[in-house]
C-alpha cells in the first residue's frame, strides 16, 4: 500500500507493539500528529508540559515495564530539550526511541529556523542515531531501531525524521515485531571456573546491579543465593530484586549503604559482580575495592570488564542465561560461620531516631509504606530523598524502584512517575521527592491533571539543596555556597493553582492522615512535608575513600 512518512511511522509503532507515546507538537511534526489522529484508539498520547518531562515519562514507563519507551519531539528546542532525558536513559541502560522530525532537506545546513543537529548533539549519549533521508528508508529504520534500543545492553536510540520526509509517499509492507536477537555464547571452561572459585569460597558475597532488573534475571539471581547459601548486597539501581526481608538480603551498598554491606564486601574472599559496573559510588575507592576477594564479574557488555576494577574472572552475557548456566554448577552450601560473622556487623547498621512530633525522614518513607502496600511503585528525584527511599523503602518488587543512578538528574521524578502511572493505571504510584528537585519539573503537574494520573508527590521540603548542602557541611567547614536559596513556595497553594489537591504536614500524625486521604482521592495529589535541613542521609563513605571512613554521626 501506499503510504507518506507520517502515515508509516504510525504503522511501524503499532507494528512494534506501542500503545503509549509521550511528547510535544511543533511544526516540524505536524505531519506527524495529522497522521496519528487516525491511530488515536491504538496509540495513546500524552502531551506533556515540556519535551524533558515527556523524555522522562518515556524512561519510566521503560523502567517500569521493560518495554521501549517512545518520545516524540519537534525541532530545534523541541529535541534539544530531549537531551537530558535521552542521557538518563543511557546511563541507566533503559530501552527508548526518541523520534525528532526536523527542517525540510532542503533547508538542512543552512541556519533554518528551529534547525538543529539533534544526531550529533546527542551521539555520544545514544547507542545509535538515525537521520532518515529517504522515505522508503523509514520503516526499517524504525524497526532497527526498536531492535537496538531493546538488545543486548540496552538504551536510547534517536531517530531524526526531516519534515518532507513525513509528507513523502512510498510503497509500505507490513513486518511482524522484532524481538531481540541477542544470544548468549557460553564458555564452559569459563563456567567451570567461576563455579568452582564459587564452591570454595568461604566468604562470598554477591553484588548486583541493575542489569539484573533490566536482564529479567531475579529468579536466577535468588536461586543461586538460596542454593549457594550467598549473601547478596546491591546498588541503588538493583533494589526489589531480592526482597526486604529474605534473611540473604544485606540491602543497599556503596557511599550510603549499610555498613554489613560494605563490611562484608571488604571482607570476602569472593565477590559475584552480577549486572553492574563498579560505579564510582559502590566502588568508591577503586585499588581498595573488595581487595581481599577473588572478584567475578558477568556482563553483557565487554567494554566493562576492567573498567573501573579489575577482576579475576569475567563472564560475558545476558546475566540470566549465565546465571542459569552456572547454577547446576554451584553445590548445596550455606555459610554458617560467614553469615554469623556478618548478623555481628548488621547489629552496626545505621538506625536513625523516632521522633512523632516531627517529620524524620525515615518514619515518613515508613508511613508511606504502611499505606501504599507491596504492589506500590516508588519513584524518586535525586538528592538526600532518594537516599533515604533506597534505604527505607520496603522494596519487594523489582522495577517498583525507579531512579536516576548513573545520570543524577534531578526533575527526573515527575516526568518517570508519570510514564509508571500510564504504564499502570491500577498500581499506587509514589513520586519521592526534594524541593530542589521538585521545583526543576513541577510544572508536569498538568500533565497529571489533564490525563487524570492520579500520582501521590511527597515532597521532602528542607528549603535548601539538601545533599549539596550536606556536603558543605561535612566537607567544606559549612560554607553554604549556594546551597540555600530560601524558597517560601506555598505547595499547597500551587497544587490548587494546577488543579490538584495539596497537605501541608510538620509531624507524623497530618502526613499519616494525609496519605491515607490520598490513597482514597484517585487524583493527584503533593503532600509538603517540612522537615529539618540539618537532617541527614547517613551513613556515608566519602568520595575516594574506604569503609574503614564510613561517617555514622
């Protein structure tokens, strides 16, 4: 049949199994948005209140169901503004497809209005980009790049579209979806040896990332821990895929982490790197990390073996089917004297005080808990409120935890909240939150209303930038550069202003009363919490250096 480029894009999205699409009219698109009127009962579309919230909402809805987001964005400032949201993407390895159109081709090159190179801007921040000169090109560059974005390590993939490429007719053949082709080659001698250092260890510890979450690979994962009998530590990235309470479980680790964790890592003769990089905040003093221990690390990704450490065995692959492989390799054990050894440094895990006539932020994160239940998604922005959710979030689920890890974005939050919500209407949807944060993004509150999302937002309020500021406090004698813009933003006034409802708490008794009325609303809603700026995310390893320097106090 014969179809214009706008009219094949919408074809091949279906084709590809999208039901939900995020983004932002403009005139490079239009062509575009004519032709997905007609697809409007397939494909559901949510116009956001700025092209980085729609490029977040996209990740998490990634994030929270393993498929491949899509964004959509005109050009020139409309894909400019994709750039951090496409970033977030990429160093948290999350499949998205982040579609620009662009200035006709004739005008390409010569300073047209709302012309950008989108392509190379965003090249090193993509696993591959695409610039569509050709309209019978089109479809199989879609395809291909559904197929990159979900393959192997997965990621962004940008596909920049010219505006007469949209108008452009050509002949259009049906595809099925593509699966990805990624294949696992196994290395027996390989296998044979990490199942053995395995089986000898006397202190193993695993350390899991969040290649395991996007790896689909927590019941490999657990199987192998409960038939090893190994204890298991994991980053910010990889919480929910052991749960809270499994007695293996020795939560978060790194800069924040519990001290058992970190203790125990220091200490074992073993360590099982699964689905994670050594990033700079576990592996905070890289010639020290794990010295005593004989490190294995799998991975799909080559290009991160030795990286940032260097280890002793490496396993390269989806981490499902290696685990898979190395389980009927691994005996029956289970660690007594180590466990024990490790149930004496849990007794040093960090335990903040109770205090009901304020808000402590780890009673909030608890009350929250009580009320929004095991099948509640949790999402944060960045700063000391994503620490504290990492750490005080009964996290049972994996991909219930969504969080800018490798990026850092702040205003990340909102947007990522949103795509869960899409995502799944039925599901509590939390959105944790700092002022700083907040304030960067908030304006997706519309987005919220307009769409009827009806996202739960707790704001951790300190009025100030609250993990710069604890760092200005540890480490640069308290000099408050910056770091306390005293904001006197009346959240409650603001939510009503956009159509939501809005609490305002200062003890643990009104945010109680105002999360269970929240829970009943099914609507929008931001809880202000006010809370202590000298409140803080502890305990904490400091940058470059080693366990032995954790702060507790």
């Amino acid at each position: 049949m014969i179809l214009n480029g706008s009219q094949i894009l919408a074809e091949v999205l279906v084709e590809q199994g999208v039901e939900v699409l995020f983004g932002y009219p403009g005139g490079s698109i239009l062509n575009i948005c004519d032709a997905l009127y007609d697809y409007r009962d397939k494909i559901k579309q949510y116009v956001t209140a700025h092209e980085q919230g729609a490029s977040h909402a996209a990740d998490g809805y990634a994030r929270a169901t393993g498929k491949t987001g899509v964004v959509l964005a005109t050009s020139g400032p409309g894909a400019t503004n994709l750039v951090t949201g496409i970033a977030t993407a990429y160093m948290d390895s999350v499949p998205m497809v982040a579609i620009t159109g662009n200035v006709g081709t004739s005008l390409i090159g010569r300073d047209s209005f709302q012309e950008v190179y989108i392509a190379g801007i965003t090249m090193p921040i993509t696993k591959h980009n695409f610039v569509v000169r050709r309209v019978e090109e089109l479809a199989d560059t879609l395809r291909a790049a559904f197929r990159i974005a979900n393959t192997g390590r997965k990621g962004p993939v940008l596909v920049d579209i010219p505006k007469d490429v949209t108008a452009a007719k050509c002949e259009f053949t049906p595809g099925p979806k593509i699966e990805g082709e990624y294949t696992t080659v196994l290395d027996d001698e390989a296998l044979k040896a990490a199942a053995e250092a395995i089986n000898n260890a006397e202190r193993p510890v695993i350390y899991f990332g969040g290649g395991v979450v996007s790896g689909e690979a927590g019941a490999e994962l657990r199987a192998l821990m409960n038939k090893a009998g190994i204890p298991a530590a994991h980053t910010l990235m990889a919480a929910g895929v052991v749960g809270c309470d499994e007695p293996l479980n020795l939560g978060l680790l790194g800069m924040h982490g519990n001290v058992a964790s970190n203790l125990a890592v220091d200490n074992a003769d073993l360590v099982l790197a699964a689905g994670t990089r050594f990033s700079d905040r576990v592996a905070l003093n890289t010639e020290a990390f794990a010295k005593k221990a004989t490190i294995i690390q799998i991975d799909i990704d080559p290009s991160e073996v030795n990286k940032n450490v260097l280890v002793d065995m490496n396993l390269i692959g989806s981490v499902k089917d290696i685990l898979a492989a190395l389980l009927p390799l691994i005996n029956e054990n289970s660690h007594p004297e180590w466990l024990k050894e490790i149930g004496e440094w849990q007794k040093q895990n960090y335990v903040p005080a109770d205090d009901d006539s304020v808000l402590k932020p780890h009673q909030v994160i608890g009350a929250i808990c009580e009320r929004a239940g095991e099948d509640a998604i949790y999402v944060t922005d960045v700063g000391q409120h994503q620490l504290w959710a990492a750490q005080y979030c009964r996290h049972v689920s994996s991909r219930h935890f969504l969080t800018s890890g490798g990026l850092g974005t702040m205003g990340f939050g909102y947007g990522a909240a949103l795509g869960a919500k899409a995502a799944f209407p039925d599901k509590p949807v939390i959105h944790i939150t700092g002022d700083g944060s907040f304030h960067m993004n908030m304006n997706e509150a519309c987005t919220a209303v307009s769409y009827n999302l009806p996202v739960i937002t707790v704001i951790m309020n300190n009025s100030v930038l609250g993990m710069v500021r604890q760092w200005q406090t540890v480490f640069y004698n308290r000099r408050y550069s910056g770091s306390e813009p005293e904001r006197v933003t009346d959240y409650v006034k603001v939510a009503e202003g956009f159509g939501l409802k809005g609490y305002r708490c200062t003890n643990l008794a009104q945010f109680k009363k105002a999360m269970d009325e929240a829970m009943t609303l099914n609507r929008p809603v931001w809880i202000d919490c006010v809370i202590d700026r000298e409140e803080k995310v502890l305990p904490m390893i400091p940058a470059g250096e080693t366990v032995d320097k954790m702060i507790l106090e």
